[in-house]
C-alpha cells in the first residue's frame, strides 16, 4: 500500500501540472481536500482490504484476469480523458481489486 498511496499523491501534482482542469486545480489548492485525501489514504493502509498484487508470475490470462483488468482499464480511460485523469488510476485499481475478490 505504501507505494500506491506515493503514486496516488505524485499522479494528482503531475495531472494538475500538466492539466489546465480547474477542477483539479481547485482540488489541489484545497486544504479540505488534501486532508479528506490524507486521512482516506492513511486508513487504506490500514485496512484489510484485500487487493490485487500487480506481480505477474507469467504473462497467461489464466490466473492474471484481474491484472489485465486493471491495465485495460486504466488504459481506456487514459486513451478516452487524457493525461488529467490519472489519479483515477488508484480508485480503480481499489475498484477492481473489490469487485475481483467479491466474486
């Protein structure tokens, strides 16, 4: 969980450096939201959210369905939204990961 709550803080500062969203410029220049943001990723690191790892042991679909979810995932909405959209990226991983192991 530690590197995936690093990426979730640096891909928010890349999108809104490279993003002329005024959405997430307002986000970002929000203590509010930076401390709802740093309380909701502290408690993800301690929950016992079960998720998925993003090691591959080989490159078959058997058993990586879950993986090449994510990446397909991800990749559309980066194809569809662009750059801005990447600290979308951890809430679908978090996504994912639950519907995966619910069924």
């Amino acid at each position: 969980p530690t590197p995936a709550n690093a990426l979730a803080v640096v891909t928010l500062v890349v999108a809104q450096h490279y993003s002329d969203s005024p959405v997430l410029s307002a986000l970002t220049g929000s203590r509010l939201f930076i401390i709802l943001l740093s309380v909701s990723l502290s408690l993800l690191m301690v929950t016992r959210v079960k998720l998925l790892s993003l090691k591959f042991k080989d490159l078959k679909l058997k058993g990586n369905e879950g993986r090449y979810g994510v990446i397909l995932v991800c990749a559309v909405i980066i194809s569809t939204f662009g750059i801005s959209v990447i600290p979308v990226i951890i809430p679908v991983y978090i996504i994912v990961s639950v519907i995966y192991f619910l069924f």
